[in-house]
C-alpha cells in the first residue's frame, strides 16, 4: 500500500480575491515542490469527491448547513461573491471546493480503513479548523477534519479517534465540534495570542492545548509536545489519527511569529506515525489548513508526505 494523495481541480477554484493569503496558488505550490523532489512519483493520487451533506452534518448543524449551501448556491450562479467575515470570502467556486475538500477527508477515511491506503494527505482548500458547528470563519467553511473522524466513528464503527493539530492558530472550530466528546482526544499547539484569541482554556477535558509565545522555536515546541502530547495520546490508545496540518508557523511565515523549520515538522510528523503505529495499524488521514509562505508551504509538505511514506 502507498500513501494516497487526495485534491481536486475544483479546489483551485474557490478565490476570495486578490491578494488573499489563501490562495489558489497554494496547491500549485505542493504540486510544484512534489515533482521537483520526485516525491510525487511515490505517492497515489486521486480525486476527491465531493462530501453528501449528511456526512457533513455529522459535524454541523443541519440549520447551518442548509443556510451556507443555499447561500453557496446562489452565489454559484449568480458569478458573485460575499464577505461572510472581514477574512473570509464565499466566491462562485467555493461550494464546489468546500464539498470537495470534505469529500476527500471522508474518502481517504474509507480508503484507509478498508485497507486501500496506508494513509493519506488531502491537498485541499479552502481549510476548515476555524469553522464551528454553526459558523464560517478564518478561510474556513466545512471543518473537514471534524467531518472525517465524525465520519470515522458514526460509519466505520471506530471507539478512539484522535486529532492532532499543528496549525499556527487555534483550531476553535474543530474544538467547539469535540468538545466533551470521549471518544475524541485532540491535541493542539497555535501561537497565544494571536487570531482567534481563544484555545488557553480548552472546552473539555478531551483537549490537550498547548499555547505558544511568540518566537517559539523548535527545541522548546519539541518539549512541550513531549510532556503534554506523548502521554495523552499513549494513555487514549487512539484507533486512527486526523491531523490538520498547518504549516504557518515555519518562520518565513508571517501569517504568525513561531519559528518551526521542516527538521520540526519531520519530527512532528514522526511522532504522529508512531502513535498511529503503536495505536491504530497506522491509520493517519492528514488534512491541508494554513500556510501561506508558498515555498515554505511546499517544502513542508514535500517533509510531510516523505515521513508518511516512510521515504525518510
């Protein structure tokens, strides 16, 4: 079995405008960095789905969901877009790309469970840590990561899900969908404070936040993932893994002000594959959110993928 690679043409088409940091050219970028590494050869791809509103309600409010498609739809066929908040736009594409980008958390959900894949990176946008169970906010529309392991547990029966999330913000949304759910543990580390100024009090006690200051580095990361992370994950046995990869906390990011380098994503990704070995047969499903840094983006995930496939 390979690692899976899921995205889908139609993920480049949701464009919140000029100059927006969450860009269509932030796939181009993992492309690009993929075939010039000879990565790409070593991995599957395939195109992602798109995701039935009841898998999608698994996380969201049925309200919220009929509201944003109707809105989404609209939209589509009118040719114009709309602020649903000062950083996020809902644009012509964005229905497409939000069903795709949740369809390919589910589809790489089935596909590892069922033993079609021995794990998988969804090279999709737009992201969706920040989207609660009844908002879009921060880019983020669908919370496919919350959707997946919902997804995880509802179909495929599982007992023990665990999210792992290395974004340089918050994944609020995804907290306000577990929280006080037994059968999720999530781990998290962001920059405190910074957008969207919550996660030092977790919601429930199935969360494990670890704030950072600014200018964190790597050594000092590595520590506290150590003495927070390692013994919650151990002691919660988790059946699979979702992680909500971001990689806006590199240092030539300046969406935020942590200073990880690819060696600290390496690390991080190899303590992930541990657990799931140890833990779940391996069982990872990793979902693109932040990064805006193109080339730091794609050089981290180029990292990523290498330590899921087991190339380093």
């Amino acid at each position: 079995m390979s690692t899976v690679l899921y995205s889908h043409p139609d993920c480049r088409r949701h464009d919140m405008g000029a100059g927006h940091p969450e860009c269509p050219q932030r796939l181009d970028a993992i492309s690009d960095q993929l075939l010039a590494s000879g990565l790409d050869m070593a991995l599957e791809h395939r195109d992602a789905p798109k995701a039935e509103l009841e898998q999608i309600q698994r996380a969201h409010t049925v309200g919220y969901v009929t509201r944003l498609v109707d809105l989404l739809e609209q939209l589509k066929a009118s040719g114009e877009s709309r602020y649903l908040d000062p950083d996020t736009v809902a644009s012509p594409g964005t229905l497409d790309a939000a069903l795709r980008a949740a369809g390919a958390a589910v589809a790489a959900t089935d596909d590892v469970l069922a033993g079609r894949a021995r794990n998988a990176f969804c090279a999709v946008r737009p992201p969706g840590h920040h989207a609660t169970r009844d908002e879009a906010m921060g880019f983020c529309f669908f919370n496919n990561v919350a959707i997946a392991a919902r997804h995880a547990l509802a179909a495929h029966r599982l007992e023990r899900v665990a999210i792992v999330d290395f974004d340089v913000h918050h994944g609020n949304g995804t907290e306000d969908i577990v929280a006080g759910d037994e059968r999720v543990l999530m781990v998290s580390f962001f920059q405190h404070p910074l957008y969207p100024y919550s996660g030092a009090v977790p919601m429930g006690t199935n969360m494990v936040n670890v704030p950072l200051a600014p200018y964190t580095r790597g050594p000092a990361l590595r520590q506290a993932i150590e003495q927070m992370w390692r013994p919650a994950l151990e002691g919660f046995r988790p059946q699979m893994l979702f992680v909500s990869a971001g990689f806006d906390a590199h240092r030539e990011d300046d969406m935020g002000q942590l200073g990880l380098v690819e060696a600290d994503y390496e690390w991080i990704t190899r303590l992930i594959v541990e657990m799931a070995e140890r833990h779940g047969d391996g069982r990872i499903v990793s979902c693109l959110e932040g990064g805006y840094n193109l080339s730091a983006l794609g050089r981290s995930v180029v990292t990523h993928l290498r330590v899921l496939s087991g190339m380093i």
